[in-house]
C-alpha cells in the first residue's frame, strides 16, 4: 500500500498468449493455469467471454464511499469468478474507478495499483489519482487512470476472517507483534499463527482460493481488452502493485506497453518467503536520528547527543518495555498496555512517511523521558493513518499473500532459518516482520492459480523501476534484483527516505516518469534524484515542484 499498516499481521516462465481482434472471437485475455506453469502455448478456448456484451459502465462512486468530486467515475465488469474452471459459468463483478484524461484525444489508460495487498486504493484515488495524472500527462498528450478493486478488497469479493466484531476484538486482543518481545514470544506467535489461519479456513474456505495476486492479474487484463484501446498495458504499480506488475508483466511480456514499478518488492520472496524486504530498515531509522539531530530545535529529543547515541538511547528504552511494559488508564477508564511490541511497531510504521516524524520524535522523546502518559496521543494519531490512505484490511492482508504463498510449515524449527536471517538483516524490523511470515507459514488456503515462473522474460517495452534509497519494506536491492529479469528495464534511484515516490517530493523523478509515459523515455542507467523537500519540515514538496513542471 502507499503505507502497509503493522497492524497485527503485517507485511517464471516466459508465455505466449492469443487475442482475438475480430468480432465474432471471443478475448483471449490470458493463458491458462497449466500452460503458465508448464511453459505450453495456450489454449484459446480458456477464458472465454464475449467483448461485446461485457462493457464497463461508468457512475458515481457513492455506493464506494467516495461521491463529492467531479472528477472520478466507478463501474464495474463481469469476470470469471474462477479462471482455472473452464465449464465454470459463475461470474464475479469486480469494481474499477477511473479519472478520465484531461485533454483529447486521450492515448489510452494507466492502470494503478497502490499497494497492500489488502487496500483497495479507492481513497489513493479520490485524494492522489489526479496528482498520477499530472505525472504521465504534463508533457503533451493524456491517459485516462484507473484502478480495478482488487480480490479480497472493498466490494470485490471482501475476505474477513470473523463472524462478529466480538471475535475479531477477543482474537486481536492476545495477538502479539513481535518474536523478541520475550523469552517464550516466538513460540507464541507460532501458536497464534495457527489459531488464525484455523479461523480464516473455517470463514472463508470458499472465497480464500480466489483472491490470489494472478487472479486479480487476469482481472486487469479483462478490463484492458474491454476497454478495446490497443490492447497494451499501462500500469504504475506502488509497493505490493510491483508485485502484482511483475506478474502482469511475466503472464503478459508481449502486451506490455510503459509499466512503471515504484518502490520495487522482490517478487521471487513474495512468491515464497520474505526476507529481503527488511534490509532498509535499520538505514530509514538511523536516518530519523541523524535528520532529528539536523532538524535541531524542531526535534527536541535529540538535545545534544549525536545521532548515534539518539539511536542507542531509543533501543535501550525499547529493550526496557520488554520487562517494564507501561499500563496507561484512559480517560473513560479503560486501560491500554503501552509495551514493546506496540511501540516497536509504531517505530517501524512511522518509518514509511517522513511528515510522521516530528509526531514519533514527540513519543520517543516521553517514552525516554518515562512520562509515557504523553504517548497516548501519538498512539492514537498512528492507528489513524494518513488523509487519503485506504486501511488495509488485516484479514485480505493474509488472504491474498498468505494464499500466494508456495511454502509451508508444519514444525517451528522450519520457520527458524527465514527467523535468523530476518533478524541478522534488521535490528528494528527483523522480529516484526516474522509475524506476516509465519503466520503465511500456516495458511490453510491456496490461490488456485500462483505465479511460479522465474519472471526472465523480454517484455515488449522496457519497465521503469524507481526505488528510494532508504525504504522500509521495498529496498533498493529489491529493484536491483527485479530489473535483472528484465531485458532494458531501468533502475531510479531517488535519494530520501520513506515508501514510494510520494513521502518527499522530487521534480528530477516526476519529469523522468512524465517523459517516460508521454514519449517512451528512460533515464540514464545509474540515474540518482534529488529531493526537495526534508524530514522534520511538515511539507512533502509536491505543491511547489507541480507548479514548477507546469511552468515549464
């Protein structure tokens, strides 16, 4: 997602394929299930549905929460329900939002995914779809963007695990986030794994089979060859949307046409298990205490220490909380437990939006302090996120990933290797990061149709990948990694901090993805962006670097 939230859970083979242009044929708009993993040609009687008479209507987004703009229309297609059954007539409607191009005559249709997975990016595109726009069209021409609700989110088939709010609430409440928060923490976590996924089987045995990443892949597709432009893909994929690319791209690799890919996640480890993704982590944190200390009087915490001792001081009272957790009594006189998993989480969650920081550097500064009753606004304002920031739904998180998953466990001692290496890569984020993990571990539901080719395919247009230098989940490497799969795709790095190109505005990266999209243009091999705007400032910057692109 443009965040993937902490909240209790969280975060190859090349192939053909035909479409049929005249009217009296139906789309071939994907390969079958068997052929993408024996590498066969397909069959062109899989996935049958007729163009002509599955057209997208568009309307008001009221019944998807989001009616008081002029600028964005809803509508929805019909899609197989199950695209492994061929003789299956049971169709799914799946919802698409669409801001239409701002000049004429339009070029075609960007596609967005911004990330979870388990956010249905209907308020990334009321409140950010316009500011996407302004990145492909600046320069001349026009696409519409649009966002097909993935599987397991919004009203596309929504997945949650509980009947009633009351079992979610007693289920969540002996949940724990961390596997060092205690000598006996990891086996109960790997406990709690399986009490969930037990959960999640008996709920959703009939839906969790079909919310899985390529399902939701051929449901793009269906809407690419219904929309009846030229057949390519456009597509700018944020976070766990480069996963969802990447197999786009390795289903599709001569149907792709400009596919940006931004904070890049390593899809081979998304496929089977994350360890990668925490590699940053610990840089983002040391950059909060060295930019706390740059930031002077507007982060106090830091006083006159170094950067270095900052970072030692925030750990030892984190290690602190392991055996002194803090009960705070509420107002109404409830309580809450403010303990090392919940402020650890906090950290790590924080680390995905630099305008968080000054709020986190206020928690620190009363956790380290010991006057931790001022945490409690801190904490609320975490668990309500950002302005135009979907939630992702805890329970479609695993769903969706968990169901992608190929591996699986039955002793701890096999979670154990993926344990170490999490930890031995990242101090802050390794033992948060294994909750997501095992909990996959011990899923008791698989996608019927899993991606597991190798990605080494030769799209028909090189990709773009942009990655920023200190990312929590999405590292650098991550995109390195991808690109190689890829003949011609591009890496660009932008300098800075947080996940995705949105934190911290930079004019040198959204001139590179406007000329990328308008006039095929890829930057220089080893190209690096500046940002313009800092941490600890209040202001990402993308108010001052839009006006001057439109300037120019």
């Amino acid at each position: 997602m443009i965040t993937e939230a902490f909240q209790g859970v969280l975060v190859e083979s090349t192939m053909t394929f035909v479409v049929f242009n005249g009217d009296d044929c139906p789309s071939q708009s994907a390969p079958p299930i068997s052929q993408v993993l024996n590498n066969q040609p397909p069959n062109p009687r899989h996935h049958q549905f007729d163009r002509r008479n599955n057209q997208i209507h568009w309307g008001s987004c009221a019944h998807l929460g989001v009616n008081d703009t002029d600028y964005l229309f809803c509508g929805k297609l019909a899609v197989p329900l199950d695209y492994t059954d061929d003789s299956a007539a049971e169709m799914l409607d799946i919802q698409l939002m669409r801001i239409p191009a701002a000049e004429t005559p339009k070029r075609g249709s960007v596609f967005m995914n911004f990330g979870g997975p388990g956010g249905s990016g209907i308020l990334e595109m009321a409140y950010y779809g316009r500011l996407f726009r302004m990145h492909v069209t600046l320069s001349g021409g026009s696409y519409d963007i649009i966002n097909v609700v993935p599987r397991g989110t919004g009203n596309t088939l929504p997945f949650s695990c509980y009947a009633t709010q009351d079992e979610r609430t007693a289920a969540e409440s002996t949940a724990l986030f961390s596997t060092n928060a205690s000598d006996v923490a990891l086996g109960r976590v790997w406990a709690e794994a399986e009490l969930r996924a037990e959960a999640c089987r008996q709920v959703q045995n009939a839906a969790g089979s079909l919310i899985g990443t390529a399902f939701t892949a051929r449901d793009i597709m269906s809407a690419v060859d219904v929309l009846e432009e030229d057949g390519k893909l456009r597509y700018w994929g944020m976070s766990y949307g480069s996963v969802l690319g990447a197999t786009l791209i390795s289903m599709w690799p001569d149907r792709v046409d400009r596919v940006l890919l931004d904070d890049v996640m390593n899809s081979h480890e998304y496929y089977r298990e994350d360890l990668e993704q925490v590699t940053d982590v610990d840089s983002a944190f040391s950059g909060f205490c060295s930019q706390c200390v740059v930031a002077g009087d507007r982060c106090p915490i830091a006083g006159n220490r170094t950067a270095g001792q900052l970072e030692e001081d925030i750990y030892a009272a984190l290690d602190k909380l392991k055996y002194n957790p803090i009960p705070l009594t509420l107002p109404s006189g409830a309580g809450i437990m403010v303990d090392y998993p919940t402020l650890k989480g906090m950290i790590y969650s924080d680390m995905y939006f630099p305008i968080r920081w000054p709020r986190l550097a206020q928690a620190l500064e009363v956790l380290i302090t010991g006057n931790a009753t001022g945490i409690l606004t801190q904490l609320g304002s975490a668990a309500t996120g950002l302005a135009g920031e979907s939630p992702l739904d805890a329970d479609a998180v695993l769903g969706i990933k968990c169901g992608d998953k190929q591996i699986r466990s039955e002793r701890i001692d096999d979670v154990m290797p993926g344990v170490d290496t999490r930890w031995a890569l990242s101090r802050l984020g390794g033992d948060v990061s294994d909750i997501s993990a095992i909990q996959c571990s011990r899923w008791k539901m698989d996608a019927k149709e899993r991606y597991a080719g190798d990605f080494r395919v030769d799209p028909a247009y090189p990709v773009l990948l942009i990655s920023t230098q200190h990312d929590p989940v999405s590292p650098l490497v991550s995109a390195k990694n991808m690109s190689s799969s890829w003949k011609g795709s591009v890496v660009l790095e932008q300098e800075g901090y947080g996940h995705t190109i949105l934190p911290q505005a930079s004019k040198c990266t959204a001139e590179r993805t406007i000329a990328y999209f308008e006039r095929g243009e890829l930057p220089e091999p080893g190209t690096v962006c500046p940002v313009d705007s800092l941490p600890f400032s209040d202001y990402d910057g993308w108010a001052t670097v839009l006006q001057e692109l439109h300037a120019l």
